[in-house]
C-alpha cells in the first residue's frame, strides 16, 4: 500500500524547523504509512500571510493565534477538540489562545511570549542585575551609557505594537480585544508610548529596523548591547553553541515582573487534508508530552508545561524556562476577531512611524481607534 504523503508549513529557523524534522521518525514508528513534508517561510509571512490561502496547499499550518478569527469566519482548518486535553498541560494560556468561537483550532507545539533577555558577561562587566521593573531598566541604561554599552529592542512594525500592547496590559490596563470597544485607555496608551520612547533614548538608532529574530541576532554578535526588556523568546539563543549564549528573564513591566503579551505558535489542520485521520494522529503526537520533549533536545521552545519544569531541560537552555515562567503564567491575549490581522498589519507600522518622529502622539491614537474600529466592520 501506498503511504499516505502531508505537507505542512513552518516559518524559517531553527526553532521551528528542526524539531519537525527531527522528530519524524519518532512519528513514523508509530505510524509507519504516513509521511510528512515541512516547507518554511520568513518570520513576516508566518505573521501576516492568510491561513485561508495556506489551507489550500499544505495540510498542516504553524499558525499564529491572532489568526483564530478569520479561521472560524472561514472554515479553513478543522477542529480540534478533543486532541489535547487539559489546558493546564500547557505552559500559561497556550492552549487558551487556540479556542475560539467555541471550537479549538490548533494544537499548541511552541510557547512564548514577550520577555527580557540579556547578554551576562556584559552584564557582569557592570556587576548589574536583571532589573525587575522600568525604573530600574531605564537605570541600567543610563549605567550602561555610561561604559559605552546600550540597551536592546526590537521595534521593527508589528513589534511596536507587540511592545505596546506589553506595556499596557502589565500595567493593568490592556487593550481591548474586541472592535466595539475603545481599543486603549488614553492615559495606559500616553504612559506606554513614554515609556517605550524612554527606553529608545538608550538603544542604538537600528532598534527600530529589527524584528525579533534580528534582535536576539545581533545581542549575540555585537560586544555592546546589555540587556533588552521585551522580546518573543527563542530560547535557542541560550544554548551553548551559540557565539555568545544570551540569557532570559521575566519581563521587567511598570508594576514590576509578570505578564506580558503571549505568542507561541500552534500546528492546524487544512479542512481541505485529504486524509484528516491521519493528520489528527500527527497533531496528537506533536502535542504530546513524549514529542515535545524531544523538541526541546533539537533546539524547540515546547508548550507543555512539564517540559519547562524539566530541569534537564532548563539548564540545556541556560535557565529560560524557570526564568520566564511567571511571566508566561500571566500573560495576555491579543485580540482574534475576524478582520484583526487587517489592524495589526496597519497598526505596527503606525507605532513604528511615531517613534521615528513622524506621527504626534495625539494623530497616533486617532488613528489606533480609527482603524481597530474599522476592523471589525465587513468588508463592503
């Protein structure tokens, strides 16, 4: 008999690839018949491009959350209900994030969210700590200054508004995550834009050019970037073949350490899978506790939560998972109403504009609400 033959879609880096493809023939001792093909694209297709468009090509897609709306709305993946079990085997709301119009659309394979990571031999060159809340990040910048050294951020689009959205929700007044409400408190949102215009004043002028990828890039090649307190973590970055291996904290928020805005990636089925049986049999191992061990040996960042209690684990990774726990257990989730990728694609660049000096504050905020608002109308 012939083998039943998948495809499925990643986004481009070691994290994500390497644990697919290392893991294979764990799924196919299991499962012999079935086999599987991962294809990769950059980290913005991973953000932005329609799931819709990749259901019609590929049986498996690594999805962003964000995207739970416009899949519900469409139909284009399949359920999942039943696959994956308790939410509390995940790390913080991963599972949470996938469930949606009643329906669970992916299952959790990767966790994250925004967190401080830092460089510790610069850090020990200052005989600094991880700070634990702004004030004291903003202080070890003006240390930092002061040796020749910076602090770190990425906010590069969508960055800007990951950042910001952070920033209000750990101050306790998150964004909103419907259309039909005001999408930011006027005084969280000036707060927010202060601070991030603060912590810009102590990093190099590129921390507006960078992504997430890029930023853990260059905190690993350049000699002077110290510490950088909001990022998506890529736990990978702390392995020890790594130039300069970068270690990871909680994120240092105005009331101090605790959540941010949560990311993470889950594994969905195309409801266009011409063998969904088989397809629901490798979701099910991807899930498990069994595979998502072995992700973590091969550079993947695992949403189970046993696998961040794991001490093997969390010393192979320099520390990260027992270092960013509390933060995850407290995250926030970005809003995933059908049309909201249109806001987030609009949104970031805005946030970015700002920062660089082109938008007032107040044209900014007009044009935040405006756009969310609009993001939630049909389109005509």
């Amino acid at each position: 008999m012939s083998p039943i033959r998948l495809r499925g879609m990643t986004w481009d880096h070691r994290r994500a690839v390497d644990p697919l493809l290392a893991t294979q023939a764990m799924f196919a001792q299991k499962h012999p018949g079935i086999e599987i093909a991962w294809a990769s694209r950059p980290l913005h297709g991973f953000e932005f491009t329609p799931v819709a468009e990749l259901a019609k090509a590929y049986d498996f897609i690594i999805l962003d959350h964000p995207f739970c709306g416009d899949i519900a709305a469409s139909k284009c993946l399949l359920p999942v209900d039943g696959i994956v079990g308790d939410a509390k085997a995940f790390a913080g709301p991963s599972l949470e994030t996938y469930v949606y119009a009643g329906k669970t659309w992916a299952v959790p394979v990767d966790a994250a969210c925004q967190v401080a990571v830092s460089r510790p031999d610069l850090m020990a060159r200052l005989d600094a700590l991880p700070p634990t809340d702004w004030t004291q990040l903003l202080a070890l910048g003006g240390r930092a200054s002061r040796h020749g050294l910076k602090l770190a951020i990425g906010l590069r689009g969508v960055h800007s508004l990951m950042t910001f959205f952070t920033l209000c929700a750990n101050a306790g007044r998150p964004c909103a995550t419907t259309p039909d409400q005001p999408f930011a408190d006027p005084a969280a949102a000036r707060d927010a834009l202060e601070q991030m215009r603060a912590l810009l004043s102590l990093c190099p002028g590129e921390a507006l050019d960078w992504n997430s990828i890029e930023l853990h890039d260059v905190m690993a090649a350049r000699d002077d970037l110290v510490f950088c307190p909001a990022v998506y973590c890529y736990a990978t970055y702390a392995e020890a073949d790594q130039r300069r291996p970068l270690r990871f904290h909680d994120f240092p928020g105005p009331r101090g350490p605790g959540g941010s805005t949560i990311g993470g990636t889950g594994l969905g089925i195309s409801a266009h899978c011409a063998h969904p049986e088989a397809a629901m049999a490798y979701a099910r191992f991807a899930a498990s506790a069994e595979a998502q061990r072995a992700f973590a040996l091969h550079h993947g960042q695992p949403a189970r939560i046993e696998t961040w209690r794991d001490t093997a684990i969390d010393a192979r990774f320099g520390g990260c998972y027992s270092g960013t726990l509390r933060t995850i257990e407290q995250c926030w989730i970005r809003p995933r109403f059908a049309g909201y990728l249109g806001f987030q694609a609009k949104a970031g660049p805005l946030i970015e504009r700002h920062l660089r000096g082109e938008i007032a504050e107040r044209a900014l905020l007009d044009q935040l609400q405006a756009a969310f608002a609009a993001a939630g109308r049909p389109a005509q």
